[in-house]
C-alpha cells in the first residue's frame, strides 16, 4: 500500500482531471457490476479460462515436487519475511487498506485515482467471495493435511483451491496496473507473486492453488476496469496455444507520455 500512498500523494495538492467528478458513479458501478460482469463475458474469455486451466493441469502434475522443494526453504529461517508477505492478501487486512486507499482517494479532484482506488476495493471484495465460493466447491486438502494434491472433497472443511490470499492480493493491485501501467505499479505485481510463493512455502497451498488465485485475482481486477470505463494501456494478457506451449503470456510496457 505503500506505493498507492505514492500514486495519491500528488492528485491530493493538483487535480489532474479538470472535468466535475461524479461521486454517483461508486453507487451505480456497486448496482450494475455483478450482472455488468458476468454479461461481458465473450469467447476471449473463453480461451482465457482454457490457458488458465491448461497451466493449472501442468502445476497440478508438479505440485507436489514443488511443494518437497518449498518444504526446504520453510525450514529455513524466513519466519519475520514469510509472516509479513502472507498478511498482504489477508482479506482481513487487505480490504480494510484498500478501503482507507479509496477513503483518501475521495479527498482528492482526481477522477482517475477514484477509479482506480474503488476497482481496487471493489476487486478485492468480489475475489474475496468468490475465493470463498470455489474453495467450498472444489473442497481440495491443503498440503500440510498430509492427503496428496489429488484429495478432493467437494462441500467439505477442506478448502485449499484456491488460494484466498493471492485472489485478493492479485485483485487488489491489478487495478492499479490497468489505471497506471508502468514500473511502479508492475512492482505491485511483484508484491503479489510474493504472496503467493510464501503461501506454497508455509506449506498453506499447492503450488496450482496459487495459479488459481493469481488467475482469478486478475481477471476480477482486469474486468471490473473495464467495466469501468479504463481499457489497458501497456499490457494484455493472450493466450499461447502451439507445438509444446500452452498457457498465457503477460506482456509488459511502457504507456506512451
């Protein structure tokens, strides 16, 4: 949150959009997102959800190699680091920040930065709950139950897929990305993917867990900013379907001044 205190900082002192803000909108985008979104959905999405899947099937295969080697680490002294990158996706602390994010937000004339910090707080809800949903459908044993990565119970207490902190660290900081690609946000991805490498090294996930919240984090975040009215500008997200590759890619770059 550190570096979403950076991206206001400056909108507090000079509003960088001149036209009247419409403070009204939080109210219809919070009315019109859960059907707006799942109208929206297209073929794109489609072959989205099949990259996806088919990377989730290749580490599903490599779980529990990868998991043998994330136990090596864990042993390791890296409790102060491991503790402080799990927090960033607690929902219990993540959506309370990404509130207070927005709060500051509305302190300010920039429509932009409201945007961003309300998709933000909105994304982190929405893959909250739907994190929530999915575990309960799925029900998959967590590694350190001792079951295997092929244990699933659906509707059970096993709740291990997918992971509910990288969902909500993902949709937390995409928003950010699509409303303000450059490095400083790409670094909140890097943040992110810290969350989700330390929830496979505590042990708490599957390595296809966190693909799986990391995914849906994404396209929660990447579909309520363009439902919002912020098409992408320096990234995108394109599945990759050839002879001995299958899955997505994610390019960076740098919007043009």
């Amino acid at each position: 949150m550190v570096l979403l205190a950076v991206l206001l900082a400056p909108s507090a002192a000079v509003a960088q959009d001149a036209e009247q803000v419409d403070r009204g909108r939080f109210l219809r985008w919070t009315a019109g997102d859960p059907l707006g979104l799942a109208k929206g959905l297209t073929s794109r999405h489609a072959v989205y959800t099949l990259g996806a899947g088919s990377a989730l099937v290749l580490f599903t295969l490599a779980d529990e190699t990868i998991s043998g080697d994330a136990g090596e680490v864990r042993d390791r002294d890296n409790g102060p680091f491991l503790n402080a990158a799990n927090e960033v996706g607690d929902w219990r602390y993540a959506i309370p920040a990404a509130g207070a994010v927005f709060g500051a937000s509305l302190l300010t004339d920039d429509a932009r930065v409201q945007d961003a910090a309300f998709t933000s707080l909105e994304s982190a809800l929405y893959g909250n709950v739907l994190s929530s949903l999915l575990k309960g459908v799925f029900g998959r044993a967590r590694p350190r139950e001792q079951q295997g990565p092929y244990d699933f119970a659906p509707f059970t207490r096993q709740r291990s897929f997918p992971s509910g902190h990288t969902t909500v660290a993902f949709a937390v900081v995409t928003p950010w990305v699509v409303y303000y690609p450059g490095p400083l946000t790409y670094g909140l991805l890097a943040v992110a993917t810290g969350t989700a490498v330390t929830r496979v090294v505590r042990g708490d996930h599957w390595s296809s867990d966190v693909v799986g919240g990391a995914a849906l984090g994404t396209l929660v975040g990447y579909g309520l900013a363009n439902r919002h009215g912020r098409h992408p500008n320096g990234w995108s997200v394109t599945p990759v379907l050839g002879p001995g590759e299958i899955g997505l890619a994610l390019r960076l770059g740098i919007p043009p001044r």
